[in-house]
C-alpha cells in the first residue's frame, strides 16, 4: 500500500508540475501568435485526447513529462519536414528571438511562480516549528556514529555553527551548513569550549542508508512492551520512567543503554516513577543487552516554539525559501564537480522522488515537496542543455547578442545530441534508484 501511495504522490505532483510547465509555453506562443498543434502531459502513446481550435489537448501512458508541439520549432519531435518551405507568419522560425526566448523561458517562469506561490502558502498557514538554541542546550545532544566519527559526542552543547550564533536546532543541520565548505561547529564539552571540524563531503556520508547525525538529547520514557519479554517478566510497565539502575542515576535512553550494555545476561536492580510513585524492580536482561520494550520521548521535557506569519512575512519567507533551494541546487551540483558529493548518492530518478513524498498520505508533505520539484524543475530546465529549455535559451541569447541565428541542421543535430544525453542521465537515475533500493 505505501508503494501505491508513494505512486499516487509521484504521479499527481508530476502531472501538476508538468502541466502547468508545458501550459506556460502554450500560453507564451499563443501571446506571440504561433500556432501550438499540441499540449500533452505525459508521453505516447496518447491515452486521451481532444480538438479544441487548432491545438490538440492530450494525455500520455508514460507520466514523466510532457511536451507542446509549436510548429515552426525544432524540438524533441524532431519534426523537420515543413522547414524547408519559407516561414510561414505563425510559426515560431518566423518570430523575432526575443518572442522566442520568452516562449522558451515561459515554462521555467510558470514553475517558479508556483514554486514559490506553494512556498508563501505553507509558510503562512502553517508557521514554523522548531527547538531553541537554549532548549537544545538544556539536554545537549545525542551524537550518533557520524557525529562521533567528526569528534562530536552525547551531552556536547552547541555554541555556534562557522562561528555565528544560531537560532533553533534546524540551523545546525541545514543544507546551507552541509553543503558549505570548512564548515565547524562550536560546542562545550566539560566546561570547555571545542572546534569541531564538518567534512566538505559530509551530505556524501549522509545520503549512505542507515545513517543518522545527531538530535537532540530528551529523557525517555517506556513505550509499547513486548509480550513474554524481560520487561513484561520484571513487572515494567508503559509509561514507566526509569530513575536509577544499579543505583546509577538515569535520565537519557545512551545512559540507560550503556548499562544494559555492561549488564548482558545479568540482573539489574531498577526504580521507575509509575504515577508519581517510585517502584523497584528486578529485571533480566537479554544477552543482546536489551529488556524489550519500545522508547518514548518524553517531549514534556522539552518546550517546542512555534511561529506564525503574517502575509506580508509569509511574502518574504516563502520567496526566500522557494528560491533557496535554487541556490542549494547550485551548491550540490558544485560538490559534485569537485568531487565531495557522489552523484549515484545524490541523483534520483523516479522512484527516488516518489520516496521523497512517503507512504503515508500526508497533504502538507505532498504540497511541500511539490513545491520543491517546481523550483528543481525550473532549475534543471534552465541547464545549458540541447533539448531541455536552457538549450534553446542559450542558442536564442546567442542570435540576440551576436545577431546570427545558428542553422535549422545544427539546431537539429544538437537537439538529437541533447537527446541521447538526457535519454543517459535518466537511464542512468532509474537503475542508481533500483540499486539504492537494495
């Protein structure tokens, strides 16, 4: 079921973004006066279709883009059998370049725009959630093996990040952060001040499976108890919170597992608080070093701030972080030429981003990661590229700025070479996908 979720997302988000991308070209042409024969989403084979003037709507079987047919263009058609005649006034050869680059920039412009419109909305009906500093630094944090491998440690207070201050928890662990360079945390360990060095490919170790940074440090109290476990044997009950083990004072899960831990197939003494009253125990612990029941955060421990927007901020916030993720595109692509980020670890195909989106039906997530694509889809399109929109707008901005329009066979010939390595780099992202799965 969640795999037909996750498709149904894919799909739905898709469709919406390529639309609306291909609508933007239509509108564009037909602005100009160039006749549009076709608007399709999807790809053949046509599954729907209607007449309606001189453009025929359609739908394709294969959802992973789209395409408007103007004629006069070369494009991914490769449908070149009317250029030999003279222009005729409604085809997009016969316009000025400037009426043809704004055709070809009209499906980048239309994604931004809903990027960043999705942005505001989300921003203002939602606000934000987050950990302050100082509620982070009331517990410290709880460093997993990569952040113990960088020399951070569990209970490390942070002092700033690159030498600034920061606000909330999210700002130690943004991609700004991850993705910078001779980046460093500042923490305080024992009373005394640390530097504590990010590798440049540290968003590299972090797409690897199964790898976690660091949280924040919040006691723990006991969740789902397993049946016929240890815990159920010793009288531990849900909702317990453990004080002390062997008269070692407990207060966070790493303390408690470190003792378990040293206690392997031994009994251990326990006092838990159940309903505001201290409780001894016995309890046996596994040779695995566990007792078997399930970990709750005790979230009581922790105030989370929450922050509303009003229009106006929203405005601002929304655009702020809608074309962030341009610029943060940017960066990884820069990580990648320089060698810090693999990119079988960072490009996804289609099943990559359907992950992205979850398998639960959540409709803040969808319009969130929605949102995203559009601002993604708008980056990637304007790559200097043959065959993708930036390919067209390069050559356009070539003829403006030198007044020599480039040949309908070189126009063709790149067209078919920015085909075969879009054809490749897609290719290449399903099977990285697949063997990311395994």
């Amino acid at each position: 079921m969640e795999g037909l979720i996750m498709t149904a997302q894919l799909l739905l988000g898709l469709s919406i973004l390529v639309g609306l991308h291909e609508l933007g070209h239509l509108l564009a042409a037909k602005a100009f006066g160039m006749r549009v024969e076709k608007y399709s989403i999807g790809f053949p084979p046509k599954i729907w279709g209607k007449q309606i003037g001189e453009t025929e709507y359609s739908i394709g079987a294969i959802p992973l883009g789209g395409f408007v047919k103007i004629t006069g263009m070369i494009d991914e058609s490769l449908d070149t059998k009317t250029l030999s005649a003279e222009p005729e006034p409604w085809e997009f050869r016969a316009k000025p370049a400037w009426q043809r680059l704004i055709v070809m920039l009209g499906g980048i412009i239309v994604n931004v725009i809903t990027g960043v419109f999705i942005f505001i909305l989300i921003v203002y009906s939602r606000g934000e959630n987050f950990i302050t500093k100082q509620e982070l630094n009331k517990h410290g944090i709880v460093a997993y093996d990569l952040a113990q491998q960088l020399g951070l440690q569990t209970g490390d207070k942070m002092i700033n990040v690159n030498g600034k201050d920061f606000e909330k928890l999210m700002d130690l662990r943004s991609p700004e952060v991850l993705l910078g360079t001779d980046g460093y945390y500042t923490v305080e360990r024992d009373g005394q001040q640390l530097r504590v060095d990010i590798p440049n490919d540290i968003m590299d170790k972090l797409s690897d499976k199964n790898v976690d940074f660091f949280s924040v440090r919040m006691p723990f109290i006991v969740g789902q108890i397993q049946k016929e476990s240890n815990a159920e044997k010793g009288g531990l009950q849900q909702g317990d919170k453990f004080i002390s083990l062997n008269d070692q004072k407990i207060q966070y899960f790493d303390q408690f597992s470190a003792v378990l831990d040293d206690m392997s197939g031994k009994s251990i003494s326990a006092v838990v608080l159940r309903d505001g009253v201290e409780k001894e125990l016995n309890l046996d612990v596994t040779e695995e070093g566990t007792l078997g029941f399930g970990v709750v955060q005790d979230t009581s421990m922790l105030a989370l701030s929450h922050r509303d927007f009003t229009l106006g901020e929203s405005l601002g916030a929304g655009t702020a972080q809608a074309f962030n993720v341009v610029f943060l595109n940017i960066k990884a692509f820069g990580k990648m030429f320089s060698g810090d980020v693999s990119p079988s670890k960072s490009l996804s195909g289609p099943i990559g981003i359907a992950q992205f989106f979850g398998g639960e039906w959540d409709w803040a997530n969808f319009w969130r990661i929605t949102g995203l694509l559009s601002m993604v889809l708008a980056f990637m399109n304007l790559l200097p590229i043959p065959a993708l929109d930036g390919g067209h707008v390069m050559f356009l901005t070539w003829e403006i700025v030198t007044g020599r329009k480039p040949s309908d066979k070189f126009l063709e010939n790149a067209q078919k070479v920015g085909m075969v390595l879009l054809l490749g780099l897609m290719t290449y992202a399903i099977f990285n996908d697949v063997y990311k799965l395994f």
